[in-house]
C-alpha cells in the first residue's frame, strides 16, 4: 500500500489464537472433538476422534511463531494456533528501533512501555 511505504506501520492478516477444536475434551477425555474443518488443526491432519497422547498448547498472547503440538496414538501434529477468519491488522515494522517504538506509542497516548 502506498500509503505505508515510508511509514512505521504495516498491513498484516492476522486471525484471532484458536486451537479451533475443543480444547477441554483433549485435556480431560484425551480425544480431539468439534475440530473446525477451515481451521489449521485440520490442515495438519487433526481428525475429530483422535486420540490424545500428549499436548503442549500455549497460553498466551496470540504471537504468529506461536506453535501447538499434539501428540496422538499414530502421529504429532504442529500447527499454528490462528483461526481461518483472518483480519487486516496493522503492526510496527519490524526493523523500528525501541525509540522510535517509544515516540510512537507516546503519540497515541499509550505510554512508554
């Protein structure tokens, strides 16, 4: 876009974290259930009735590196937590230095953090 050629922000899709399966059956009945079949869960190869083994599902904020891994009774899946639905977003360019970070969010009034 042009408009953000020489500018400190850029367009990114983005869809909101969502492990887009139920995420309670895996932990407690260690069965995969209600797998969205848009969703990249079901990308992987997760399947509704598959067994769950082991599991490492990120609790945090929705970071694009973000990866779930489940390990069912014939294979691991590695997928990123993000829903099909996916939104314009605009973040920092990556290469800004943390002062220039800094003015910025002063100039929107969100402190300097």
């Amino acid at each position: 876009m042009a408009l953000l050629k020489n500018k400190p922000l850029e367009k990114t899709m983005m869809g909101a974290c969502s492990s887009s399966f139920d995420e309670e059956a895996a932990m407690k009945e260690k069965v995969i259930k209600k797998i969205d079949k848009k969703s990249n869960a079901y990308k992987a190869g997760l399947r509704n009735g598959d067994k769950v083994v082991a599991f490492n599902i990120p609790k945090m904020e929705c970071d694009p590196a973000q990866i779930i891994t489940i390990k069912t009774t014939n294979k691991t899946f590695e997928f990123r937590p993000e829903s099909p639905d996916k939104k314009k977003l605009y973040q920092f360019k990556p290469n800004l230095s943390a002062e220039d970070k800094i003015k910025i969010k002063k100039f929107f009034g969100a402190g300097s953090e």
